[in-house]
C-alpha cells in the first residue's frame, strides 16, 4: 500500500500514524531511536507491506503489469490502490478525505523535528502538490507515478503506468475492493494486539 491507505490504516493514534509516515525513510532497526509508539507504527507499516506483498489478489493485479514494469509493478499496484480507496472514501471513513489529508499534513508538520531527512524532503513535496488529496484524481495518480519515474535508480517507465490504469480500471478496482476488507481485518487485530 502507498501513503494514503498507511496513514488510513494507522487510526487515531498520532504515534503509529507518523511511525507509518517513515516507515520507508527508516532501515533496519534504527526504528530504535524513536519513541514506542512511533516504533509501533513503524512496524505496523512492514506488517502490512508483508501481508500485502503475499496476499494472492494482489499478486493478480502484479501480474497484469509485470511484464511492461517488472520489479516496479508491486509499486504501481500500491499506488493504484490508494486511488481507489480515495474515491471511494466516504465507504471507509466518516471524514472527508479533504479534512483528513489537512489533519496528515498538519501533523506532520508539527513533528518535522523527529522526522528522517528523507521523510522532511517528501513532507515538502507532498505538501506543495497536495498528494493525499490528489490520489482522488487520475491526474494526481499520474503526477504520482511520474514522480517515482524520476527518482528510480533504473528506467522503469512507471510514467506511462496510468494507461493501464486507464485500460483495466474496473479489473484493479474489483481487486482492491476484494482485497482492502482483508487488509483492514489483518490491521485491526494488529492494533488491538497494540494496544492491550
């Protein structure tokens, strides 16, 4: 899963919200050095990526794009899938998308001062673009995958990823809606098993 679907999952607790925030800019164990909540939140998110990553329905959606992206098709299945839980929204939380990416953004803002490098320097741009928001737009998807395009070690034309989003959209959409329920069930035990 990309940003939005982390600090979705990551519910009301401000700690494993920012833990799954840098999750990414974090390696190893040098979760270590922060707070047990953040730390939390940190391990929360590499569960999900695990359950994700090793759940057969997304395997499906990482087929049909394997042979044009090869290792970067998981990538663009988790960027497509933040897609459609911001559209469809409204069926996964009580608050707008609009207040709550404002609530995201806000947050991390105020806790720049324990934040990694690499997780201040995306806060800038995910600020400036308005990225949470814009996974409710085809056009923000695309500013998203041409993003990843840029910063990728090899070519991997993520760019040109929204024309399969374009072509298969109702086929990746059944996915996530086959799947996301599952994910939600898997995080929900493992907040609980957090906070007893």
């Amino acid at each position: 899963m990309n940003f939005l679907s982390h600090l979705y999952l990551a519910g009301n607790s401000d700690g494993l919200i920012i833990g799954n925030f840098i999750a990414d800019s974090v390696k190893g164990s040098d979760f270590n050095s922060f707070s047990k909540e953040i730390q939390q939140g940190i391990l929360l998110h590499r569960k999900i990526d695990t359950f994700t990553d090793a759940h057969p329905v997304v395997e499906q959606s990482k087929q049909r794009l394997r042979e044009k992206y090869r290792k970067y098709a998981g990538v663009i299945v988790d960027i497509y899938y933040d897609h459609y839980l911001a559209i469809d929204w409204n069926t996964y939380s009580p608050v707008s998308l609009e207040v709550f990416t404002e609530s995201i953004y806000t947050l991390v803002q105020n806790n720049q001062a324990i934040l990694p490098v690499k997780s201040v320097q995306f806060t800038r741009y995910m600020l400036e673009h308005n990225i949470l928001y814009g996974y409710s737009k085809l056009e923000g998807i695309e500013r998203v995958l041409k993003g990843m395009a840029r910063r990728t070690t090899f070519e991997s034309n993520m760019e040109h990823a929204i024309h399969d989003l374009r072509e298969h959209f109702s086929l990746f959409e059944n996915e996530f809606k086959q799947f996301f329920p599952e994910l939600q069930q898997f995080v929900a035990e493992e907040i609980k098993g957090i906070n007893q």
